[in-house]
C-alpha cells in the first residue's frame, strides 16, 4: 500500500553541474551516489531526494520539497552564511521570525529557491499547547 511505503522527492536542475555545485557546497548535502544521469542524496529517516537534469526545472511556482527540521531559524542563519537567499512572502499570513520565518497554522516555514529555480522549504512543526 502506498500509505506504509517511502516517498522520495525528484529535484530538477536545468544545469546538472551548477545545481550540485549549490546542493553539496550551499546547502552541505553530500551525494549517496550518483546514477542514471543524476545524484541522490540521503535524509534523515530514511527519505532521499533524486537530482535529475531536465529543461523543464524551476517551472512550478510551488514548492518542490520541504525538509522537516527541528529549528528554522538555526537552519536558515547556517544557510544564510553559506550564500543561500530567502525568498521573502509579504501576502503571507503570520508571525515574522528575526530570521524571516512565518509562523502559521502550528508551523514556522521558510522558503529559498535553489540555483535551478526550484522552491524548496524548511519546516518546523510547533507543539501544541
């Protein structure tokens, strides 16, 4: 059943190259291996993300994939050192962090675009009570 099954995540990149570049020296992934033209990359629970090269990347104006982290303003102060850019949402419902997270609907998030074009997010669940 799909239900009980892992999900991965596709990554798109126009420039293969360019994209890792910003992966793995950016964002500080490190690939598992590379294959079929692409590399994939390892997560936490057991979860891994495909980086493919297709023309079509950065197409979707929603979010390609999120990583589900334990603090989203820690994460997005270590990715802003490292060179990776926010994207900034003003019609966006929510509380403001010092960082630029927006905090809604029992979630802190923050999204970026990667140098493909793709946006991808960091959230944090908050807990309840």
């Amino acid at each position: 059943m799909l239900q009980t099954s892992p999900m991965y995540s596709y990554i798109p990149a126009k420039d293969l190259a360019r994209a890792r570049r910003f992966y793995e020296d950016k964002v500080g992934l490190r690939p598992k291996e590379e294959t079929n033209g692409g590399v994939v990359y390892e997560f936490g629970g057991g979860t891994a993300a495909f980086l493919y090269p297709t023309p079509h990347a950065g197409t979707s104006q929603a979010s390609q994939a999120f990583w589900s982290v334990q603090d989203v303003d820690a994460e997005m102060h270590m990715l802003k050192s490292r060179g990776v850019q926010f994207e900034n949402y003003d019609d966006m419902p929510g509380e403001r962090s010092a960082q630029g997270a927006i905090t809604a609907g029992g979630a802190k998030a923050a999204w970026f675009k990667d140098s493909e074009g793709n946006i991808m997010a960091l959230i944090q669940t908050l807990s309840k009570g």
